[in-house]
C-alpha cells in the first residue's frame, strides 16, 4: 500500500478543514431565519457532542488538568465572542468580505504574541498590520475617504459590518493566544471546554433575550447540523494538519478560506465581489502569507536561512 508523505497528508487535512469551514459560513449565510446567537449555540453544541467521545477514548478530564482551567474559561470566552461576532459579520457583509476581515487575525496574533508571550517582534510586523488595515479599509469604504457614488452603492450596515468582523479577528487571536498558553493541554479537552461554554453563554443569552426557538422545519434545521459538523471536522483536521505540518505552511493553507469564501459567494449567493472589495481582500491575502512565510523561515536552522537568503536576494 502507497504511503503518503506527511507533508502532504498535513497540507490536505488543511484544506479540508479550510473547505469545512467556509461550507459552516455558507450555511450561517444561508439559514436566515435563525438568529446569531442561536446560531453560535448550535455550533457549539455540534462540536462539543462530536467532541466527547475523543475525551472520553484519551482518558482526558472533560474540564482539564487544574492549571489549566483559568486559561480554558478565558479561551471558553474570548471563543464564543469570535463565532458569534464572526457570524454577526456575515449576517451584515458579503460572505467574501467578512471572511476576509475575520481571516486578517493573524496580523494581531503577531502583535499580541510579541506582547504577551514575549516572541520576537519584527519591523515587517508593523507594516503588515498596517497594510492589513488598508485592506479593510478598502473593504468597509467608510465614508470620509470614499466618494459619495461609492457611498451610495453599498448598504448602510457595511461599515458597521466591517467593524463587527474586526472585533471577531481581534477576538480570535486573544483565543490563539490562550490557546499557545495552553501547552500541554490535548486539543479535545480545549475544543469540548470552549464549546460547553459556548453553548452555556449563548442558551443563557437566547434565554435572556427571549430569542430561543426551534428551527423551522425544513433547510434552516439541516443547516444547524450541517454548521455543527463542519465545525467540529475543521476544528481536528487542522489540528492533525498542525501535527503533520509546521505552522507557517498551516496558516498559508489556512487562508484558503478567503478564496473558498469567494467561489461560494458567486456561485451559491449569486453576488459578485466589487473591484475594492477584491482589492482589500488582495492585501490581506497578501499579508496573511507573508506573514506565515516568515514564520516558516524562523523555524528554520540557520544554515538553511541563509541558504534561502543567498538564492533567492543575491541571485
């Protein structure tokens, strides 16, 4: 029997779980009678039910070692605010946009680990951030520095959107950087944590709001299956593929998800990205990758470093 090579088994659990992912997004898309909140809570469940039996074969405590329970309710929270403001944007923006705002997480993660964790920082960092920035910018056309016909060409709730999408990458890298914190820790004890509370914020905030209902019947309740299922098969397959493959390529793989989030957009949605949408979202593809190369080249030995250098700068 052919075996395949680890890198390139980690490359396709990669692009399966980028392919898992933005079919969860469509859906949200999709399932217009259900509201967020509602939404984030069926997620959630998907992925912890799918989840316990990995905790239970692992023989892992379902709450985790006791150093690091602290880290797992933060990570639980900061979580949950991501899948639900993620959502949210995609409620408010087209499926490409919001999935391009969202996927610029690693920019921050950067910042935040030179911050928190004390890695090493770079001057690229700062002006990549910067030209991440620019690419939202292009992608929220707020109306201070676009003309009024581009104004008028866009709903009212894009900047809004924009803001909302921001606010779920920002989210999603204070959870990666508790999730690094977290050494040690089996991924299944993280995904069932966070998802429990999840799904304990979410049904006491429906609950709250009194927004709690069942589906309709029909397509809405095949979505809420669908979007917990995709959730979980993304959530292990890029945990195998972080395993098989080291994390810059992982992350450059990750960012597929912009362009899946686009085919989806035209083909299934019939809404076709406009010129600066497309722009912005070139930038922060840009950037995401640059990004995860240097992190792949510092991962590097150093004769191997210079290698790269000397053939690809000299010659």
């Amino acid at each position: 029997m052919l075996e395949v090579p680890q890198p390139c088994l980690g490359i396709a659990y990669g692009l399966f779980s980028c392919f898992c992912f933005s079919i969860s997004s469509l859906c949200v898309k999709l399932a217009v009678s259900v509201h967020v909140i509602e939404i984030t809570m069926f997620r959630c469940l998907g992925q912890m039910l799918f989840t316990i039996p990995i905790v239970i074969y692992k023989q892992q405590p379902f709450l985790g070692k006791r150093q690091h329970r602290a880290l797992l309710f933060m990570r639980g929270i900061f979580g949950t605010a991501f899948l639900a403001l993620h959502f949210f944007s995609l409620k408010l923006l087209p499926l490409g946009d919001a999935s391009v705002i969202v996927f610029s997480a690693p920019m921050f993660v950067s910042i935040m680990a030179c911050v928190c964790l004390r890695e090493k920082c770079h001057a690229l960092d700062g002006l990549l951030v910067l030209v991440t920035l620019a690419g939202v910018i292009f992608i929220a056309k707020p109306s201070f520095l676009f003309s009024s016909m581009i104004e008028a060409e866009k709903p009212d709730s894009t900047l809004f959107g924009s803001l909302v999408a921001l606010s779920a990458a920002l989210a999603y890298s204070v959870a990666i950087i508790l999730l690094r914190m977290l050494k040690g820790c089996h991924f299944s004890v993280a995904v069932f944590c966070y998802s429990a509370m999840g799904v304990m914020q979410m049904l006491a905030l429906a609950a709250a709001l009194r927004i709690l209902t069942i589906p309709c019947c029909g397509r809405d309740r095949y979505f809420m299956v669908v979007i917990g299922l995709c959730g979980f098969l993304g959530q292990v397959t890029l945990t195998k593929a972080c395993q098989l493959v080291n994390a810059g390529p992982v992350s450059i793989i990750r960012s597929m998800d912009i362009v899946f989030a686009f085919i989806w957009q035209i083909l299934f949605l019939g809404d076709y990205p406009t010129f600066y949408s497309i722009l912005g979202a070139v930038l922060v593809f840009f950037s995401v990758v640059l990004i995860a190369v240097r992190d792949w080249i510092e991962t590097w030995p150093t004769s191997e470093k210079q290698s790269c250098f000397h053939t690809v700068i000299l010659k």
